[in-house]
C-alpha cells in the first residue's frame, strides 16, 4: 500500500521586482542618452561636411569665372549663377536653418569683394555667415581650400 500523500501544487511566479523594474529602465535611458548625443554630434558634423563642400564647389566656380574673365572674381555671388553653378542649393548652409535662396548674395555664405586669381592663396574668399553652426565656421581660401575654423564668437574674417 502506498503511503497517502496530499497533493500540493507550488506556483513561483516569475517576473520582476519592482527595484528591478526601476534599474532596468534607468540603464536604458542611460543608453538611449548616449545615442541621442551621438546621433546629434553625427548630424552636426554631416552639415559641417555639407557646408565645406557647398563652399568647394563656390571655389571651384569662382575659378572657372576667373579663367573667363581675365583673372578677375565677380563682384558678387551673383554672378556665378546660372553659368557657373546652376543649384541654389549651394548657397544654402544645411546648420543654418534657411530655406534655399532665391539669389546667391541672398544665401547663408559671405563673401569678400575686390580679390583676384592672383591674390595670396590663403586670403579668405567665402565664408558661412554668423550664425551658420555653433562655434565656428567653414572658411573658403583663395587658393581652393576650405577650413574649419572654431571660435565661441565666430564671424567671417573679412
């Protein structure tokens, strides 16, 4: 005979305390903040490499005007457009937050009248203007080359 046993049915329920709960949202805000910053800090620099480039291809079309017109750059960015570069969107800085302009002088980049093709190569052609990205800005030289330049109270150097 078999000894007489009452069933017992034990239930463990599974899930979480509510310390638990608490550290694993904390850990995950902690995370989503890093990616947050990360994402952001990526964004900036992406408009930074954007703004370089519009003002690259400014250069290289204040060249071209200069081989056309007896080593002499325009008097304005006007009139580089449409011979010379036929998308407004290159005198739009993506940081600044502007529409695209409706005419380049009226774009979100400054530049210095009264240069030549033969003046310094480091001499400051094209700028962003004040305001373009916190902290500095692009520089486009003379001589081709564009610059980062950083200052808390950034304006063009001209």
């Amino acid at each position: 005979m078999r000894p007489f046993t009452i069933p017992v049915k034990h239930k463990f329920l599974a899930g979480f305390t509510l310390i638990e709960l608490l550290v694993v949202i904390a850990i995950i805000g902690i995370l989503f903040t890093f990616i947050t910053t990360g994402v952001q800090t990526a964004r900036r620099k992406a408009a930074q490499a954007k703004c370089a480039n519009n003002l690259r291809q400014i250069g290289i079309a204040l060249s071209l005007y200069a081989t056309d017109h007896g080593e002499r750059f325009p008097q304005s960015l006007d009139e580089l457009y449409p011979e010379y570069v036929d998308d407004m969107e290159v005198f739009a800085c993506p940081s600044s937050g502007n529409s695209t302009p409706s005419d380049p002088s009226g774009g979100d980049y400054a530049y210095h009248t009264g240069l030549t093709a033969s003046s310094d190569s480091i001499e400051p052609i094209a700028a962003d203007k004040s305001g373009n990205h916190k902290h500095g800005g692009n520089v486009l030289y003379v001589g081709g080359q564009v610059k980062w330049e950083s200052g808390a109270n950034w304006s063009p150097p001209f």
